[in-house]
C-alpha cells in the first residue's frame, strides 16, 4: 500500500502533548465491539444506542475513515460528522485523533489503511494505532466499529494486539430485504435484485456464523431491539461486563461522532418506530419466496433467526 508523504504541518509542542496524552490514557487495551449483520438490519441504531453508554464511545463505519478524512483535506465533498461539524477537519475529536495519530506515528487519518485487506502488515498495524487513538481521546475502553465488512472482521478478530468481540445482529429476513430492496434495487432489475438480496442474506449470515464460531460474541435480534430495547440492553450489556443506563434509550440527544451508516445518525428524536413496512410492500409471492429462499440461512440458525412477529 503506498502511503501519502504529506503530513500537516504542526507544532512541536503540539505533537509532544498528544503524544503524552495517548501514553497516559492508553492504559487499558480497548475491547472493540464490532457490529457484524448485512446492510439494513438496523446497525446504526444499534450504534447510536451503545453510544449513548457513558463508558462507550461509537465511531460508526470505521472502514471509511481515511476516505472521510481525504474528502475532508480536499474540501471537494464534505461529509459532515454527525456531531455537527462540516467535515472530519472541522470536528474536535476527530481533529484530535488526527493529531495524535501524527504525532505517534507520522500517519494521520487520510494516510491509514483501514481498508486494504490485501495488505494485512499495515493493516493490522494502523487499526491497532487507530482504536488506540480513538480510546485515548475519547477516553474510553469499549469502542463500536459499525464498519459490517466481513474481510475486516476476519481480519481484526485474528489481530493479536486486539481484543474484538463480534457483536452479530440479525434481522427478519422478510424486513431486511424490503428494506435493501427499496432503497438499493432499481425497478428494472427487480426479479434479478430481488433473488440477489435474499442469496446476500443467507450468504453474509453464514459467514458471520463462521466467523464468530468458538469465540465470545454476542447474538442480538433487531426486532427484539426495537420492542423491548430496555431488556435486549440490559442482556447485552451484562455479557459485555456492563450495566445498561437510561441515556441509551434516549441516543439521539447524546454527543456522537459516527461516520457513515444510514441517515438515522442525524437524528434528533430517540422515538423509536416499528419497521414493518414489508407486511404492505411485499407480496404474499415475494414473502413465500423469501421464507422458502432463506432456509438454507436459517440452518443452523433456525433458532437464532427471529420471528416476523
Ligand atoms: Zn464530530
């Protein structure tokens, strides 16, 4: 992977206190909680609650930062962070995760390789500094990448210098693929899009089965989440060594700094609305379809996929 040679100029005195800054704080290893499911399965909320925890801070989809950053020294497209800022330049923790990294390392944010799997030696080397940064100033030890991509899951849970624990959130495949359908199927592709999304749901799934196979992770069911959001917290927050607070149901009012995922990370009420539009937009022919399409993804998750009810 190459990396850019053009580092910001900065202060000495500058790079010395966040440098010293990541030593003092850094003293326990962070526990990534990485959030693996398919697309529109209700991540970014799930994120957005775990923000809202106080000893854990949420970064969303972690794979796009050094695009977010690019974008962001560029000033051609601004993607605002969810704090509010115009870019990741203008945003406080995400300007000071950048210094520290520079200070530490001589990489900053645009300079990471946070998504070129082929290169595992970088990799490896600059999500470890990376998480590391993002605890030292947030000063916290649990962090959610949202991130879903399986290629880095697979390789962050066989980094050493990690400790990840898998969080796999599953959704009824009848939701998820309406979902999808809607907003990632143009009408002319439709039969084709439609059996593309349900081969997807049983295909990421079973992955992601394998991939937390006989390690500690977490299962959670988005229709759970979203009916009974204070009982399916209080579970996952006692396998993660947590206890659930109150704030996390009120996740839309909490400071957050979540790159990517859905545009729900903007939102400013913490209401949460049942998702089942599939019951009207689906056909009895596509619901048929999908039950009997996804039942090689149910086995051997029959009892981990959740009712449609
Ligand atoms: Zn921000």
């Amino acid at each position: 992977m190459m990396r850019s040679s053009t580092a910001r100029p900065r202060s000495a005195d500058a790079a010395r206190a966040a440098s010293a800054e990541l030593q003092t704080t850094n003293e326990r290893k962070p526990k990534i909680l990485f959030v693996a499911s398919t697309s529109h399965s209700g991540s970014t909320l799930l994120d957005l609650m775990l923000n809202a925890h106080p000893e854990i801070v949420s970064v969303g989809e972690l794979k796009q930062i050094r695009r977010y950053a690019r974008l962001a020294r560029k000033l051609q497209r601004t993607p605002r962070c969810t704090c509010g800022a115009p870019n990741l330049k203008e945003c406080p923790f995400w300007k000071r995760v950048d210094d520290m990294l520079t200070a530490r390392t001589g990489h900053g944010l645009a300079d990471l390789n946070v998504e070129d799997y082929g290169d595992t030696e970088t990799f490896n080397a600059d999500n470890a500094k990376l998480y590391d940064a993002i605890s030292a100033v947030s000063r916290k030890t649990y962090i959610v990448d949202s991130s879903k991509h399986l290629n880095r899951l697979e390789l962050l849970v066989d980094n050493p210098a990690l400790d990840v624990f898998p969080i796999f959130l599953l959704r009824n495949p009848k939701g998820q693929i309406c979902s999808a359908l809607r907003k990632t199927v143009k009408p002319e592709e439709n039969a084709y899009g439609f059996m593309r999304l349900i081969v997807s749901y049983v295909w990421t799934n079973w992955r992601i089965r394998r991939l937390t196979a006989g390690r500690p992770h977490a299962v959670l069911h988005y229709e759970q989440l979203i009916a009974n959001p204070v009982a399916t917290l209080t579970s996952l927050m006692q396998t993660l060594g947590l206890t659930f607070h109150p704030g996390q149901l009120d996740w839309a009012s909490q400071e957050r700094h979540n790159i990517g995922g859905n545009r729900m990370r903007f939102e400013t009420s913490s209401e949460l609305k049942p998702n089942d539009q599939w019951r009207r937009e689906l056909t009895p022919r596509q619901k048929l379809v999908i039950d009997l399409g996804t039942l090689p993804g149910r086995y051997p998750m029959i009892r981990l996929i959740p009712p449609a009810n």
